[in-house]
C-alpha cells in the first residue's frame, strides 16, 4: 500500500480540536488497511503569528509544497485582531492559495438523510441533496486590478474592483467541472451574468467551447447567477455540479450551505493544476472559520473536518472506496443517533467533538 505524506495545519480555535479527531481517523485507516498516511503538524494563522511573527512561515510553506496534500483546520480569532492586515490569520491561508496555484474549490452541498430536518428548506426540497459547487478561487474580483480606493477633486472617495478572467483560466476550471461531472450525474450548470458583464459572456463562451470540444457525453446548462440563487432555494435537486467564478461561488456556494443544516458539516477542497507527474498541489479544509465562542469546550462538530479528509482520499489519492467507506461512516453514525450541540434536534444525546470522533471511527 502507498504510504501518502500529508501536511496537517490545525491552525487557531477549534481547528486543533477537529483537527485532532482527523489524526484518530487516520490512525484508524492505518490499523484497518485501509489507507497508509505519514503525518507532519506545523502552524498556521494566529498560531503561527504567536511563534513567527507572520500567519504562514517560509519553511511551513516549502512543507506545504513538499506534501502530498494538506489538511487545514481554521485560522483567525480576537486575539489577532490587532495585527497588520498584511500579517493577519487569513493572510497565511490565502498565501497557501495562491502560492500553491490552487485555483479549483470544491463545495459540496450533501443533505444526509438523518439531517434533512435541520435545513433550512422543508425536508421534500432537499432530501437526497447532493450538488457540488466549483468555484473559480485565484482569479477574479478578489484579485483582478486596479483595486484601490482614491480620493477625488471635491474630496469625496472613489473604489475600484476588476473582475478579470482570462480564457485559460476559464478553460482550467470548466475541465475540473466537466470531469468532476463524468463521475457523477453527467450534468453541469455554469452560472455568469453574460447580460451585463464581459468576463460572463466570456465566460459563457470558453465553457461553451470546452464541452464542444471534449464533454459532449456531460449536460451543459447556463444558468445566470442571481436565477441561480433563486434556483438554489426554490428547487435545489435540479443542480448536479455548478461551475462559477470566484464571487458568484462565494455567495452561492454559501447560499447552498444553508441548505444542509450546520456549518459543522461542511468540507471543502482546493486543487491546483495536475503536473508533468500526474498529481496535482491540494488543501482540504472545512468551510468553518475557528469558532472562538465555541473553542475549547469539546463541542465543535469534527464532522466537516473529517469529510475533507474522505475529499482528500478521493480527489488527492484516487482512493474512491476508501473515501465511500469513510463517507459512510459519517452517514452511519448520524443515522445511528450521533450529534453534537450544532446539528442536534430535541431529545437527542449530545456528544462532544471526541465522541463524535469515535462514533464514527466506530462506524468506520
Ligand atoms: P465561524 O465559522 O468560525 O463560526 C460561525 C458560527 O458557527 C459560530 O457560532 C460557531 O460556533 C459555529 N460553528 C462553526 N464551526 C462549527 C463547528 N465545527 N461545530 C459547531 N459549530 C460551529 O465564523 P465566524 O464566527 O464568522 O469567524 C470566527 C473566526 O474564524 C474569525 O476570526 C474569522 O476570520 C475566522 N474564519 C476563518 C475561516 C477559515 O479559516 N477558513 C473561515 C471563516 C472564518
Ligand atoms: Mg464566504
């Protein structure tokens, strides 16, 4: 058996927490032979603020490089509030991304069964949910320039963002869709505003042009974003994979949290582009920030952190089974009655981030 290299960034709050019950997950894998993982822990965030006076240290960043994929808790908390915007928590995390190339975020919106009540949608709308949403993470308005804000002749100010996407880095992210769509329902949604922006009715063009060209077998459906958005709420099974830019997923994406229940359940993942090698740089993480109101209490829900793991098995690793059994797992622990505070409805026994942990290494 391949014996993988991961990284593991626990980072601030809860993230040490959550992170923990993903090393008892690993070592299970481990013991069952399912799986074989070499591990190495370094800081990130405030932590790494705390010991080199910077949010991602050079050395942790050659480690990152160095790995087969990283795994990140969750930076940030008041304790940083004070320090220089260019130092700050998030910083660390964003240099990863971009440093690492990891242009391709994937969210997926998955309603267990056990769960469908703690949506925010009736249980008809979203039981059986299962979307994944892609979304463009490099480029973009976040990093498109100018980006400033300037003071006028009257002395009133003026800001400017730039949405900039180029035809490659469009076509690099459609082929993530398309592929990722093959393995699934064989649809995609690509969401712009082609109506009233050049980057969509590029967009719509390069996406339009990459199906012709090499994923006639897939689905292709245009969707412009705020449709989407009342799509997403009004009828969320019809989607499948959803492709969109970097704003548009950071809303939608969000959007089709709610539909799940907790932002205790939710992984993440972000890829980078597959090398001469055939493997490609990537970080899996939950979509939770570091929940200081919540840290150090054992009542963070780990579940999030340890499905960006069975993410990391499938996507990083091609360990499709193995990421079916830990998924699994997770799937029957819930149905087997285990919650933490987050996701637990009236009357149910509530365990703590440790609990939940061995219910689902039970499981597994
Ligand atoms: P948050 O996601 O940390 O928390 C929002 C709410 O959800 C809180 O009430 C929290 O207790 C709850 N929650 C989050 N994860 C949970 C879990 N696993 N189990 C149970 N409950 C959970 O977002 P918030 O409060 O806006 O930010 C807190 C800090 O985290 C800030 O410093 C923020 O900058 C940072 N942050 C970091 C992110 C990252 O590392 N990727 C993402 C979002 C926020
Ligand atoms: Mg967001």
């Amino acid at each position: 058996m391949t014996t993988y290299k991961l990284l593991l960034l626990p980072g601030d709050g809860i993230g040490p927490e959550v992170m923990a019950q993903v090393e008892r997950v690993v070592g299970a894998l481990g013991e069952l032979g399912i799986a074989s993982f070499e591990t190495e822990t370094d800081l990130v965030g405030g932590a790494a603020i705390d010991v080199h006076g910077k949010p991602l240290a050079d050395e942790t960043l050659a480690r990152a490089d160095a790995a087969d994929a990283i795994l990140l808790g969750a930076v940030g908390g008041p304790k940083w509030n004070g320090v220089a915007y260019d130092i700050r928590p998030e910083a660390g995390l964003l240099r990863l991304r971009k440093d690492l190339g990891l242009f391709a975020n994937l969210r997926p919106a998955l309603c267990y069964p056990a769960l469908a009540d703690a949506s925010a949608l009736k249980r008809e709308l979203v039981e059986g949910l299962d979307i994944m949403i892609v979304r463009e993470l490099t480029g973009g308005v976040y990093f498109g320039e100018p980006k400033e804000i300037t003071v006028q002749a009257d002395g009133s100010k003026r800001a400017v963002d730039t949405q900039v996407y180029t035809t490659a880095e469009i076509e690099r992210i459609a082929h993530v869709a398309f592929d990722l769509a093959r393995k699934r329902s064989g649809r995609v949604a690509s969401a712009e505003k082609h109506n009233v922006m050049k980057s969509g009715v590029l967009w719509k063009e390069v996406v339009t042009k990459v199906h012709a060209e090499h994923y006639t077998d897939v689905q292709l459906e245009h969707i412009l974003a705020d449709n989407c958005a009342m799509q997403l709420v009004r009828r969320p099974k019809q989607f499948d994979v959803l492709v969109t830019d970097n704003l548009f997923g950071d809303i939608l994406s969000d959007a089709a949290a709610m539909l799940t229940g907790s932002l205790g359940m939710l992984p993440s993942a972000s890829l980078g582009a597959v090398d001469a090698r055939g493997t490609r740089k990537a970080l899996y993480e939950p979509v939770h920030g570091s929940a200081p109101d919540i840290a150090g209490q054992d009542i963070a829900n780990p579940l999030a952190m340890i499905g960006s793991l069975a993410m990391c098995l499938r996507y990083s690793f091609g360990l499709g089974e193995a990421a079916d059994l830990l998924d699994g797992a997770i799937t029957a622990a819930l149905a087997g009655g285990a919650r933490t505070k987050d996701i637990a409805g009236a009357g149910a026994k509530v365990l703590g981030t440790a609990g939940m942990g061995e219910a689902v290494i039970a499981a597994l």
